[in-house]
C-alpha cells in the first residue's frame, strides 16, 4: 500500500534537490523517501544508543566501534 505526501519546501532546497536528482538521474521522490528512511532509521538508532547507553558503559563499550567489535 503507498500513500500520497505533499510536502512544501523552501525555494532554495527545492533547487537543490532538482538538481541533485538531475546530476544523479533519480527521482524527486526517490531521494525523498531514501532521506526520510535515513532519518528515521537514525532516530531510531540514537533512541536505542540512549536506553542501552548506560549498561554498555558498565559492561566496558564506550565507543560505537566496541559494540560493533561485540556483536560481530
């Protein structure tokens, strides 16, 4: 199922993304839904990095490089 989004940009980033699809040969739309997916896969990540955060400090992971080490 898909849904319809309008969204209203700035002049000045409607110019850019036109212009990033051009140069790239992708869609408006494409970009638009890779970014948004991006974003939210970010929120996600930092709202879990803050509800583990602490237990990983104590079990001696201070970096994200120590919990990649950990769960490979």
């Amino acid at each position: 199922m898909r849904s319809v989004l309008s969204v209203s940009l700035p002049e000045n980033i409607s110019s850019e993304l036109e212009k990033f699809a051009r140069s790239t040969g992708r869609t408006k739309s494409d970009i638009v839904k890779e970014s948004i997916n991006l974003y939210l896969w970010e929120a996600r990540f930092r709202r879990l990095q803050k509800r583990v955060g602490t237990k990983a400090k104590k079990a001696g992971m201070v970096s994200e490089e120590d919990v990649f080490k950990a769960i490979s």
